[in-house]
C-alpha cells in the first residue's frame, strides 16, 4: 500500500519540486498552502510522514504541528525551513534551500 506524505508549503514552487520527488518513492504526495489546510488535508487522507515548512502567511507551521498533535501523537513531522527550528514534537528539520540527498535518505528509509 502506497504511503502518504503530507507537504504543508505556501511556496509554489516548493510544492510543484517535492511532489515531483516524492512521487518517484513509494509515497502518494499530498499538498497544502498552508496549516488551516494542512489540517484539513490531514483529517481527510490521514499521513504516513509530514513535512511543513513554519512560516507561511495564514495558518503557520506552529499552528499546523499543534494542531496535528492533538490529533496524532505518533506521525512523524519534519519541519522546513531556511531557520534553524527546535520545536517541541517534531523529529527532524530540513533547512531550505532543500538538500535533495537528505529528502531522498527520509523517504528510503522512513518506515511507518
């Protein structure tokens, strides 16, 4: 059964390049602009692996990952990133400009 990656990113073309990698892994992309609908997307597909950039203009990252906690304790969420982040039930950060063998490595070896 195919995985879901949930990508949160309010940059177009951020999206249209990750949708492109991950869908050469064995993961069903998912896309939203921002956290109000990233939740959204979440409620509705659920996700194997979440990446989500912080700043966005409406809903931010912030938002998105406490959001997403109440609902899942458990799935992993990466954040993205041109600032260094530490946040509070994340496992990993992924700076921008993206490192296309560190996302590479995260979808290999990601196992739900």
């Amino acid at each position: 059964m195919q995985k879901i990656l949930l990508l949160v990113e309010d940059e177009a073309i951020v999206r249209f390049y990750m949708n492109i990698i991950v869908s050469n892994y064995d993961y069903k992309p998912i896309l939203g602009k921002d956290g109000k609908e990233g939740v959204e997307l979440f409620q509705k597909y659920g996700a194997d692996l979440i990446i989500t950039d912080i700043y966005m203009d409406k809903y931010d990252g912030y938002y998105f990952i406490k959001e997403i906690r109440k609902i899942d304790k458990k799935v992993p969420i990466y954040t993205l990133s041109a600032m260094n982040c530490n946040i509070d039930g994340v496992q990993g950060h992924i700076r921008k400009p993206i490192d296309l063998n560190f996302i590479e490595n995260l979808l290999k070896n990601h196992n739900p």
